[in-house]
C-alpha cells in the first residue's frame, strides 16, 4: 500500500524485506496497473518515463505494452532497487527497458517522452503539483501523463473485522503524521489540473479479496510491520497491540472466522495531456 522507492517522505526503508513486499504489491495490483495503463492510452511505440521505478514493475509492464519499437526509462534514487531492477531485464533481454538514478523532484532528461507515468509516487511527496508540473518539462506538446497511486478512504472489510480495521487505521495514522496523503489517489484529477494537464480522465479500480485469499492478510500485515517503528513512535499504537510476529495469523483467522472480505485500497488512476502549444 505504499510507494516503491524515491526521495520524499518514504518511511517504510529499502531493506531487503520491503523490497521483498514491494514485489507482493505490485503482483496484487498488477491487473489495475494494466488497466489503468491501457485506458490512458499507452500503445506500441511510445518512449515512456516511469518515475519511482523502484524494481521496475511498472517500467516492465509499459515495456510489455509499448514494445521493442518502443522504450522505457525508470527513473529511482535507490541504486539497491535500480540494480535489480536492471538484473531482471537483463535476465528478460528486454534491452528496451533502462533505468536511471535519480531524485525524481529534481531529474531532467535529454530528449522528451511521449508519456509519463507515476505509480505510488505523489503518496509521499509534500508538493505533487510541483513535481507533475517538473516532469511535463519532459513530455513533447500533447504528451501523456498519468498518475496512479492509492486511496486508502474506500479499504475496509464486509462484514466489519475490527483487527483489519485497526490496521488500516494505524496504517493511515502513520502515513499523515510522517507527511505522506494516504488517501491522495482522490485528488489525482485536481492535482494534475493544477499542474498545467488538460483533457484530464480519472479511474478508480477496487479488488475484493476473499476470506481464502492469503495475499489479503499478508499485505495487510506486511505495511504494518513496515510502518511498526512510526505507529509506536508516535504513540498509535503500543508494540503490545501490533504483536508483528503474530499479526498475520491473527488476521487470516479472523477473516476467515468472519468470512469476511477485504476492499484494499483504491487504486486510483488520472490521466491528461500537456498542451500542443507547450514547447517541448
């Protein structure tokens, strides 16, 4: 439920154990990834930007739609997770997929793209306007930009588990007091307006996973325990409550005690163009 990796409020670390999750998140909202790609109009072809690539999930699967006609940049300051990311293209061949370290807010590039894609990237940064408006500097006039990051206003479980409800609301508690907008894949269409897009669309995409589903209780727990040092530090909640060693298991049985469903956050997506009067 966060970001993959780059500067800004980034609480949940780069160690091998979040990158572990990362590469658990990104399989869970794979499907709404490509969606959201496809209704915004990436096609074969393209020359695409993907900020905050971290291992390059996202930077991969623009390079699956855009084809070896076309090519991918991904852009991270984590050199940890851009070595890997590149290890996994070499060992693909997909030599039309790169990477580049680099602070996202402040990076320019040499030639123009024809789109620019953030996933979970505007969650953690203080100023998203300005970094949207910062990177339209890097698309041709009429190029493509699209933002998808989460809202975490529509998780929750039917019927109601108040463990996984406790959760999500230490998770979000933890998000607003280190400086991060959990709920900001609502205001994706007002951001990228304020930054200079027009002809802007926005689409949000909801999955429901069920009581059987593993991958519910094991998202769920991993960003607690991601986030455990903040919710203590900041007194939301006491180590003795979140128990990490024991919180998984303790959310599969009650969802499953329940048979409850888990709504994980929204993946929100919102798209527009940069003028065909801007210069390049």
């Amino acid at each position: 439920m966060v970001s993959e990796t780059f500067e800004g409020n980034y609480v949940l670390g780069h160690d091998s154990e979040e990158l572990a999750r990362l590469d658990r998140q990104a399989a869970s909202i794979a499907g709404a990834t490509r969606l959201l790609l496809q209704a915004a109009g990436v096609a074969p072809g393209m020359r695409v930007l993907d900020l905050g690539t971290g291992l390059g999930h996202v930077a991969r699967m623009i390079g699956e739609l855009v084809g070896t006609e076309g090519a991918v940049v991904g852009l991270d300051r984590s050199g940890h997770a851009i070595a890997a990311a590149r290890q996994r293209c070499e060992d693909a061949r997909e030599s039309h997929v790169s990477f580049v370290e680099g602070d996202v807010t402040r990076w320019r590039a040499a030639e123009p793209f024809d789109a620019v894609v953030g996933r979970l990237i505007l969650f953690h940064l203080a100023e998203p306007s300005a970094v949207v408006r910062h990177h339209l500097e890097h698309l041709r006039p009429g190029g493509l930009f699209l933002a998808i990051d989460f809202d975490l206003g529509g998780a929750r479980t039917e019927p109601s588990v108040p463990l996984a409800l406790d959760a999500l609301q230490w998770i979000e508690q933890a998000f607003v007091a280190s400086g991060a907008s959990p709920r900001i894949g609502a205001r994706l269409t007002s951001i990228l307006r304020q930054a200079g897009l027009h002809d802007i669309n926005s689409l949000g995409v909801q999955a429901y996973f069920q009581p059987d589903n593993p991958m519910a209780a094991s998202l769920l727990a991993g960003v607690v325990k991601s986030l455990a040092p903040v919710i203590v530090q900041r007194g939301i909640a006491t180590a003795d409550q979140l128990d990490v060693d024991t919180i998984e298991d303790r959310l599969t049985r009650e969802l499953q005690r329940l048979n409850a469903v888990l709504l994980p956050p929204t993946v929100a997506g919102a798209w527009g163009r940069k003028s065909q009067n801007s210069p390049s």
